[in-house]
C-alpha cells in the first residue's frame, strides 16, 4: 500500500503566508533599491562626462540634479551630494537614508552609501 502525498490545507496556508510575507517585503524595499542603482549610473555618468571636468563644482551639482530629476530621483537632495575634484577628475559622492513603512509602525531603514571614487 502507498502513502498518500501532496500537500494539507495547514501546510498550504503557511507557505501561502510565508509567500505574502516575501512579497509585501520585495514591493516595499525594492524601489529603494532600484532608486539607488539609478543614482549610481547618473553619478558614474556626470563624472565621466569630459565637459564637466573642467566646470565650477557648482554646475556640476546642478547637472547632476538635473539628471536625477529626469531618473526621479526624491530620496537625495542637493545638500546630500559631495562634489569634488581629486587628481583633475570630478568625485561625486552621496550617503543618505530611507525608511520605508511596512506595517502600521513597522519600518525597514537602509542606508546607501555611493561613489564615484570606487570605479
């Protein structure tokens, strides 16, 4: 005689929560995520371009400004951003905070830390 198999309704239920769990997770921390990816190509971007190697750190702020409002880019402000020239090439460099609301007063808090410095 064979044992039966398959799954119990107990069994369906705890991977089903468990599965909700991972989603809602993925859905709330991913954008974040994807954000930073973003800023770190425009940061990679601004200090490569050959024009701005020779500008004011001023306009290289508002250059990359620009760009991160075209990628939507909310969670770094221009006070967040660090411009500097190290051996005639432009260093940008950014570290800041997002906390995002999970469940009621349940919140994931990351820190990002990038720059061009590491290329």
């Amino acid at each position: 005689m064979r044992n039966q198999e398959g799954l119990t309704l107990t069994g369906f239920i705890l991977w089903a929560v468990l599965g909700v769990i991972v989603l809602l997770l993925a859905v709330k921390i991913g954008p974040p995520y994807m954000e930073f990816m973003s800023l770190k190509k425009q940061m990679k971007i601004v200090a490569e371009d050959p024009a701005l190697q020779s500008a004011p750190l001023n306009s290289i702020g508002g250059a990359f400004m620009m760009r991160a409002s075209v990628e939507n880019i909310t969670s770094l402000g221009p006070d967040d951003l660090v411009i500097e020239k190290v051996d005639g090439k432009v260093v940008l460099a950014a570290a800041y905070t997002v906390c995002v609301p999970i469940i009621s007063n349940l919140k994931a808090c990351m820190d990002f830390k990038a720059s061009t410095a590491d290329y």
